[in-house]
C-alpha cells in the first residue's frame, strides 16, 4: 500500500514537470504507469471491498451473536422475574389462606365460646325454674298437706263430738233406763259440767291451731313473694349480663373484623 502511494506520488510529480514544460512525455513502458497504476488501485479496492465485505459479515455475525445473548439475558431475566412473581404471589395466596384459616378458626372459637356460655346460661335459667318449681310444689304440697291435716283434725273433733253425742245418749237412756228421773238429772249436770270442762279446753287449743295454720300460711305466702322477687332480680341479672356479654361479643367481632381489614390491606399494600 505504501508503495502504490509512493508510485502515485512520483506520477502526479512527473505529470506536474510535464506541464509546466519542465520535462518531456514519458515514451514506452514509462506511459503505461497510469494504467498500471490503476489497475493497483483497481485490486487493492477489489481486495479491500472483499475485506470490508467479510468485516460486514463478521460485524453481522458478531451483532447477530450479541443479539441472541442480549435476547437470551432478557428472556433469562424474564423468566427469573415471572418465577420470582409467581413465588411471591403463592406466597401471598399462601398467606392469605393461611390468615384466612386463622381468622375461621377464631371466628369459629368466639362462635363455640359464646354458644356455651350461652348454653350455660340457658341451663342455668332452666334449673333455676326447676328449683321454683320445686320450691313451688313443695309448698303447694305443703299447704295441701296443711290443709288435709285441718280437715282430718276438723272431721276428728266432728267424730270425736258425734261418738261423745252417741255415748252421752246411750248413757243417758242407760240411766234413765236403771235410775230414773233424778239419778239421770244429776248426771246430765255432771256431764254438762264436763263437757262445759271439755270445751273450755279445747277451745283454747282450737284457737291456737287456727293462729299457727293462719300463721304458716302467711309465712308460706311471704316465701312465695320473696322467692318471686329474688327470681326476677335473677332473671334481671342474668339479662343484663347476657346483654354485656353480646354487647362484648359484637365490640370483639368488630375489632377482630376491623385487624383482618388492616392486615388484609396491608398484605396488598405489599
């Protein structure tokens, strides 16, 4: 290449001298140095077009091979970013599952807590109403065998009067029948006197069961009115609880509602 150049030169300075008159025209082998010249010229642009070809080539080749890298880091980082969503979401999926497994099981533990307290409290009330009512027919059967027992005293005391009229008469014919007028006016007064006797002492008694029946039964209608009045405090009670405990339960439902939102939020958030 240096020598074409150094060739070209020396032709362009002969060409000079030839036309400033300073030298003649080359005759012979001399005059066929442009051809030569570009015949070179010719052959060393033939030669560097075939080597700029393969330089294109190559260059093509090369950016060919650094596209398909370029294209498989890209696809690579595509498929590692899509693997790393994809992860992340079952994570996400998983977590929320698993909160949501959570917050059912604590639902549900509230549920099964309130149920039986609520199913203790109904047992409850049911045997407080069946201890009333024990009470109750209790003391029903206590006035009743109250009153039977009057009764029977009363029909006794009538017997008891009916067999001493009958004995009284019987004695009476008997002694009219053995000694007369006089013997049986005599023992009429004794009788007399001994049923006046017998009266004056059951009177009292008499008088003294009607105040303790009278009594009992006050006392029976006083623990009537007082059990009565403890049960409605109890039942008043026990609805005023039942009332703080639901009121209690919804206040929990609604911060273990409002815990799942945030937490719900938040896992979205991220």
């Amino acid at each position: 290449m240096q020598e074409l150049v150094w060739v070209a030169q020396k032709y362009g300075a002969a060409n000079l001298r030839r036309r400033n008159g300073q030298d003649f025209a080359p005759v012979g082998p001399a005059s066929e140095l442009p051809m030569r010249v570009a015949a070179q010229q010719l052959a060393a642009l033939a030669g560097m077009s075939q080597k700029v070809q393969e330089a294109i080539v190559h260059s093509q080749a090369v950016f060919l091979r650094q596209v398909q890298l370029k294209e498989r880091a890209l696809a690579t980082r595509v498929l590692h970013a899509w693997r790393d969503i994809r992860q992340w979401s079952m994570a996400r999926t998983n977590r929320l599952s698993r909160a949501k497994q959570r917050v059912r099981r604590t639902l549900l533990l509230h549920c099964f807590l309130y149920w039986r307290d609520h199913l203790w409290r109904v047992n409850r009330s049911c045997h407080d109403i069946q201890k009333l009512r024990i009470v109750a027919t209790r003391g029903l059967l206590r006035r009743t065998f109250s009153a039977w027992r009057g009764l029977c005293e009363a029909r006794w005391w009538k017997t008891q009067l009916k067999t001493r009229d009958r004995q009284i008469a019987l004695l009476e014919t008997e002694m009219k029948r053995m000694e007369g007028r006089p013997v049986y006016v005599l023992l009429r007064r004794r009788v007399r006197g001994i049923f006046r006797a017998w009266k004056a002492l059951c009177l009292p008694r008499k008088a003294k069961q009607q105040v303790q029946t009278m009594a009992t039964r006050h006392n029976h209608i006083r623990l009537q009115d007082l059990s009565l009045a403890i049960w409605l405090v109890h039942v008043e009670r026990q609805r005023a609880q039942a009332k703080q405990v639901t009121r209690a339960a919804l206040h929990h439902k609604k911060g273990v509602l409002l815990k799942m939102l945030l937490g719900w939020q938040q896992a979205r958030h991220v």
